[in-house]
C-alpha cells in the first residue's frame, strides 16, 4: 500500500482495515447478499455459511503496508473485482464506536478522494475534498441532485443548473444533435436486461411455459420501437459486448416470429393453457416510465400467444426485496459491470444465494461453472463458460431482453470525461477547462 495513507479524520489507513473489512462482509452476522463476490478467497464460502471461523479467510496483513489475499482457485479477474464496493475497506474505529450508526452524516468517513458534507433527501448530496487523500482532486466540491425523471435533468440542463445529466427523454435526441451536440455523450453500457422466472413456483417450474413466454418476446421491437435509445435487442445471458468470448443464443432467434408465435401456442396447450384456461402471470417491474412501457410492450406480446398480464410496479428496495426472497413469478431484473462472461452465468448457479432470484438448478451447469472457476487461462475458462451457456439456454430460466446505452449530456467546460463500457466518470479525474 501507498505510504502515509489516512482516512478523512486523520487516522491511519493499513491493511487491517481491508482484513477487518473483507471478514465483515463475509461474516454471516453481516447477511451481505454480494458476500459471494469474494468468494475466491480461500474458506470464503466456508465462513460465509458459518462453517469455518471468520479468522480463517484468506486474508492476512503480515505488516501495516501490506495486504495478502490468498485465493481457493485461479482468478484472472481479481483486480476488476476489487473496484466493487465489496472490495473497499470499512472504517473499524468508526463502526466500533457507532456501531449502525457509522454510515450517518455526522459519523461519516471516507477513504476516497472526497467525503460527505451534507445529504438532504430528495435535495442534494454534497462532497468535498478529501483533505487527507494523498492524490487532491481538481475539483473540489461535487453536488448531487436527484431528479424525478429525465426531462426534469434535461430542463435543469439546458438552464446551466446541472453540469452533467445522468439521461434525457430519447425523443429529444434530434434536438439536442442539433442544439447540444458538443455536450452530447453515448455510449454501450456493459449489461444485461432480462426476465427472471420463478423456477420454484407452477407453472413456471415447466420448461414448456417458460420456453413460450420467450419465444413471444421480441427483442428487436423493445430496443427499436419502444425504447428507442440505443439500446441492443439481447438474445444470450452473457452479453455480446463481451471480448474474447463465444456467447450462445437462444434456441430459437432466427425463426420467423409466425413461426415463434404459433410454437408457443402449441408449448402452452402442452402445458395445459389453451383459450379457455389462459395462462395468467403477474410480471413485476421497476416503477419508472422506461420500465413501464418495455414491460406494457412484453405483455402485449405475450397476449398474441392467449396469456394473460398483469403488471406490478414497485421501487427499486421494494422490487429486489421481493425478487432476493423469491415472492415473485415473472419479474424484470438487470445485472451490470464486469468485463468476463462468469459475472453474468453466476447468476444462474444454484449455490450462488438469492441473487438466484429465480432459484433455478441444472447440475449439468453447475458442475461446468464449477470447472470453469478452477482453470487460470481465460481462453479455457471461456470455453468451458461457454459450454455452460450453451446447456442453460435451452432450460430458459430467463429470457434475455436488452443491453442497455448510457445518454449523457456533459457541460463542455469539463475535461477528462471519457465514454467506457462500465460508464465511469470518477470525478476525482475530471477537471474545468
């Protein structure tokens, strides 16, 4: 570690911090749902269930400046792992003294280039430099101000309230070309947008039913006609944007939708669902006016095949609540970051905890993913990735439907904004022209 490092209170940043940090989360006590993104430290998933001590982890601090992360198997995407949040050290001396308390405003303490000055609900949060930070930013203060919807961002936009707003309706995308072209930022966003079925509860636990809701679906309408933003139609789990990998399609994605439509109909009478008796099912979505209508669309789509929607919006707490606890049957779901194949395809593993939203379990897959996750060259872990991929897809436990496009408008007067598939604009690297 860099020398002389310090929290924003003065005290002294060391490796025990990021020991104390990484057993925190895994301890069981903690109920970290993402405690598995650490998983490749050796007893990792031992001591997250409670089977092994906490001391056991894999991680040890043999001196102040430096820290030992000790792995169970190869993993070539460590360093991209650790920009998570679930890689960043804890303030122990805060948290000890506090206790639940810590992430308050008045307790708050920051390792980063800032650190919290002021956070008003529905108003604004306010940072300011970091003054024990070793590299000081350009900018020194930094303002946050949610707004209730794009338009709201781009009116405070054009009226030089905002320096950078986060999106603007797709409908003004001629306007602004035109009007704001030098502030105009977009860029492919490393994701994926998909549908997630209840695998536990009927009649989704039949392949038949799942495989005709995806066979309804179609993709290309989502992107090109109802969001319009530049999103791509998706048609693997693990996204195309990916280098170095050889994702496998849906089945069915280069038959005529006629043909799609009519397959469905016959997997849904197989299935017991014919006009008489329709399959019903309630999809839960994000409340938010892009949601909305991609959802309204997918129910639209569904009733060409004789099923009948419901739509159930809620917030973000509320919708991932429901989804980690499996009260769902058909819900939408998204997953962004990193760069390899595995961060997406974990999902779909059955010991992976309730980010298996859906609870679905191959063992063909499983004990795939599980080799893969022991080989170190990225073109063998990718092959058999892939191979993993391709058993999955015709289970049909989600129905991949978008990956999603990051609109920007970014005040000319700002430099070091530069567009990357993760979308991050660190503003410790920015600075005024």
């Amino acid at each position: 570690m860099r020398p002389d490092l310090k929290w924003s209170d003065g005290t002294p940043l060391t490796a025990d911090d990021f020991v104390y940090s990484f057993r925190r989360l895994l301890d069981p006590g903690t109920a970290a749902s993402l405690a598995y993104f650490l998983y490749m430290l050796d007893n990792a998933a031992e001591v997250n269930a409670g089977t092994l001590p906490i001391e056991s982890l894999g991680v040890s601090a043999p001196d102040p400046a430096t820290l030992v992360l000790r792995l169970a198997r190869p993993y070539p995407y460590l360093l991209e792992r650790l920009l998570y949040p679930t890689g960043y050290p804890v303030p122990k001396h805060v948290i000890e003294r506090h206790g639940d308390a810590w992430v308050k405003l008045d307790n708050w303490v920051s390792n980063g280039a800032y650190t919290l000055e002021d956070w008003q609900p529905q108003a604004h949060v306010s940072m300011r430099a970091n003054p024990h930070f070793y590299e000081p930013p350009a900018i020194a203060k930094v303002r946050y101000l949610p707004v209730p919807n794009e338009q709201s961002g781009y009116n405070r936009f054009r009226s030089n309230e905002l320096d950078v707003a986060a999106g603007f309706p797709s409908g003004e995308i001629a306007t602004i070309s035109r009007d704001y072209a030098s502030a105009l930022r977009t860029s492919d966003l490393l994701s994926m947008m998909y549908l997630v079925f209840n695998v536990q509860k009927p009649p989704f636990d039949d392949v038949r039913v799942r495989q005709a809701l995806s066979l309804a679906i179609d993709q290309e309408i989502l992107t090109d006609k109802v969001l319009r933003s530049g999103a791509k139609p998706a048609y693997s789990f693990a996204p195309a944007l990916l280098s170095d990998y050889d994702s496998n399609k849906l089945p069915h994605v280069d038959l005529p939708m006629d043909e799609r439509i009519a397959t469905a109909r016959q997997l849904l009478a197989q299935a017991g669902f014919t006009s008489d008796n329709p399959l019903k099912v309630t999809l839960r979505h994000l409340s938010g006016l892009e949601a909305k209508r991609v959802n309204l669309a997918i129910s639209g789509m569904w009733k060409r095949v004789g099923i009948n929607a419901q739509l159930h919006q809620a917030d973000l707490k509320t919708h991932f609540s429901d989804l980690r606890q499996g009260d769902f049957q058909v819900a939408w779901a998204g997953w962004v970051g990193e760069s390899n194949a595995e961060h997406y395809l974990g999902l779909l593993q059955s010991d992976i905890g309730n980010v298996n939203y859906g609870r679905f379990k191959n063992t063909v897959y499983d004990k795939l993913m599980q080799q893969a996750l022991n080989e170190a060259s990225f073109e063998v872990r990718n092959s058999i990735l892939s191979s993993a991929e391709a058993v999955v897809v015709h289970d049909y436990p989600v129905v991949p439907l978008y990956t999603s496009s990051v609109r920007r408008l970014v005040s000319p007067k700002i430099s070091g904004w530069h567009e990357n598939l993760r979308d991050m604009h660190q503003v410790r690297y920015l600075d005024w022209k």
